[in-house]
C-alpha cells in the first residue's frame, strides 16, 4: 500500500524549532518530488515547499523562505522539514504528499502532522 | 501570484442533487486545474486534474470542465458520502501552486 506518515508535531514557543518527518512506502520514493502542504485550523490549503526527487532542486513559499528548510533521504524513503523561528502564524495541520506528472498534481497525501505555536 | 477564487463558499444540498462548484483563476492557467475533495480530521483527496481528468478510482458522478480562467466541478447525482469540502488547485505556476478557498458542502 502506497503510505506516506507524517510525525514530529508538536507544541512549541514562538521563535523555537521544530522537525517534521514523512515515511514513505509502497513506492519508489527516491523517483517522487514531494511539497509540504498545511493547513491552518479552520482555514484552507497552503503550499509550503517542494523538492525534487533527487533533492537538487527545492523551493518555499514566501510565508516561509528563510525559516523552513525542507530535505531528504532516499535511502531513508524520508521527507524532513526543518522549522525554526517558528511563528504563531505557523499553527498548523502539516502534510507531505507526493507530486506526479511534472509537480502538477498531488496524489498520496500523508495523514497530517498538527503543529501548534503558543507560549 | 495567481490567485483561485470558489463560488459559492458553501452549500446546502440533498442525497441526489446535482451540484456545481466554480472555480476562477486570476489570470489564464490553461487546463492546469485539479479537484480535491476533504472530509473532517481527514488528508485531502485527489478527484480530478487538468480540469477534466478523473484519477483513478474516483466515481464517475464526479466531472470537471473549464480552462482559461473558469472551472467547474460537477457531482451528478450528490451521494452521502459526498458531503465535504471542495479544494480547487492551480498547478500552471508549479511548483508554486495555489489553493482556493474551498466549498462546503453539507446536507440540506
């Protein structure tokens, strides 16, 4: 069964850090780019990062340049998102999902991982 | 950035209903369009992409049409477990897509 398990959540305090990891399995992981999408408590869909299968290209939402830094490990089938300076802004459900057909589309999403920013 | 307006925000219908969601782009995003659906403490799922394609192992009662800078998802015949929020997803400027603000749809 293609899976992708997000954990790592967490409350944190503004300014701390925080790291997010995605298993992977039923696939070839290290052929997939994959994004980090989230979303914030009763609001919609936002994506945060993208990375490419080999990890050489990577890109992030303005709302996050500078903060997060997103990675991999294929021969960990692993996603990562490294969050610092963390923000009550950044309160959120964190998903990794997969993306097919040139990063046009996302078609296995992970079940979600909450992070939640308060002192 | 390309922004994704839906109409309406949310709705109220029955078992059996036909239903339109629409979706607009703020600038041409040709047929780089996709259609998530997602039910509550749920991941979202994939229902149709390049505006008109089915994934697979979607239910047919779901179509999508459009290109330019309206879409439109369509549930023919709304069943149960059809109740949900709708996600449309521009993918033209990828990997820096967009969401749109999604629609409800809830039980008349």
């Amino acid at each position: 069964e293609v899976q992708l398990v997000e954990s790592g959540g967490g409350l944190v305090q503004p300014g701390g850090s925080l790291r997010l990891s995605c298993a992977a399995s039923g696939f070839t992981f290290s052929s997939y780019e994959m994004n980090w999408v989230r979303q914030a408590p009763g609001k919609g869909l936002e994506w945060v990062s993208y990375i490419s299968s080999s990890g050489s290209t990577i890109y992030y939402a303005d709302s996050v340049k500078g903060r997060f830094t997103i990675s991999r490990d294929n021969a960990k089938n692993s996603l990562y998102l490294q969050m610092n300076s963390l923000r009550a802004e950044d309160t959120a459900v964190y998903y990794c999902a997969r993306v097919v057909v040139g990063a046009t589309k996302i078609d296995i999403w992970g079940q979600g991982t909450m992070v939640t920013v308060s002192s | 950035d390309i922004q994704m307006t839906q109409s309406p925000s949310s709705l109220s219908a029955s078992v059996g209903d036909r239903v339109t969601i629409t979706c607009r782009a703020s600038q041409s995003i040709s047929s780089y369009l996709n259609w998530y659906q997602q039910k509550p403490g749920k991941a979202p799922k994939l229902l149709i992409y390049a505006a008109s394609s089915l994934q697979s192992g979607v239910p047919s009662r779901f179509s999508g049409s459009g290109s330019g800078t309206d879409f439109t998802l369509t549930i023919s015949s709304l069943q149960p477990e059809d109740f949900a929020t709708y996600y449309c997803q521009q993918s033209y400027s990828t990997p820096y897509s967009t969401f749109g603000p999604g629609t409800k749809v809830d039980i008349k």
